[in-house]
C-alpha cells in the first residue's frame, strides 16, 4: 500500500466487508426471482450490471488494501475494473432503450439507466485522474464511487425485485 492509500485504509476495509455482505444478500435475492428475472427482456441485464457495479467496489477498495504496489498500478486497476463494470452497463442501458413493453421518452430512458452509469463513470473518471498523477482527487472520486455502487445496487435491486413482482 502506498502513502497516498494508507489514509484510506480504514475506509476501504469498511467498505469492501459492506460491499461483499451486500453483493452475497442481493445474488441471494435474485437467485430466489430467477425464474421470474429471467422472464423478462430488461431485468437480467439490470440486475447482472447491479452485480457488476458492487463488484467493481470489491476489486477497488480490496485492491487498495495491497501492500506495495505503485498508486499508477492502483489506478490502472480500478481503471480496467471500472471498464469491465461499463461494459455491463452499456449492456443494461442497450436493453432498457430497446425495451418495446415499457417504452418511454428518451429522458425518461435516461433516467432509468443513470443509477447504475454514475457510480461507473464516477470510478473511471477518478481511476484516470490518479493514473494521471492527480491522485487526492482521483483517490476521493473512487471513494465516491464506492459508496455510489452501494446506493446504485440498491436502488437496482428494488426495482428489479419490484419489477418482478408486478
């Protein structure tokens, strides 16, 4: 762990057991709406990119925690996780726009895909700013994005869980 992580310690520990003890609770409560999930054209996408979301927080916040390795290497993890999470996203997002049972206005489209693409946008944003050598900054946005991720995969899981229920 570098100087820059060592005041994040603390943080990060909190975070990755929150974030691990959510992840295993919602794979848990999709798992008992599969069937009904999966009936869907949008909830699999959704809940598979809300799964991707926290996971990103565990790669993040338990990568910060490793001893030894060089802020940039932090950074470009974070970075590559955080691609790994968009690409799921993107997927979710392609999914709700072409969504032809519950079709909406473009901003009303938008606002159903905003929740799970902030706490992602967030992650490599500051991943490329502590890449860039501007690490407090960056440091602070993947902070942000961690506790994103845990507002995001919640606000997710309900409305899918919601969604099934309809």
């Amino acid at each position: 762990m570098t100087d820059a992580l060592d005041g994040w310690s603390e943080f990060n520990v909190a975070m990755l057991g929150a974030t691990a003890a959510l992840a295993g609770l919602l794979i848990v409560a999709m798992s008992v709406n599969i069937g009904s999930i999966m009936q869907s054209k949008t909830l699999p996408a959704r809940a598979a990119a809300s799964i991707a979301t926290l996971v990103l927080a565990i790669v993040a916040t338990g990568l910060a925690l490793a001893p030894g390795q060089p802020i940039w290497l932090y950074g470009l993890e974070v970075l590559v996780a955080a691609g790994i999470a968009a690409a799921f996203e993107a997927h979710a997002v392609s999914t709700i726009f072409r969504d032809e049972l519950h079709p909406g206005s473009p901003v009303e489209l938008a606002g159903k895909s905003a929740a799970g693409l902030v706490p992602v946008v967030v992650y490599l944003v500051g991943a490329a700013l502590v890449v860039g050598g501007a690490v407090p900054v960056g440091l602070m946005l993947i902070g942000i994005g961690a506790i994103l991720a845990i507002v995001s995969a919640i606000v997710l899981a309900w409305v899918v869980l919601v969604e099934v229920l309809r």
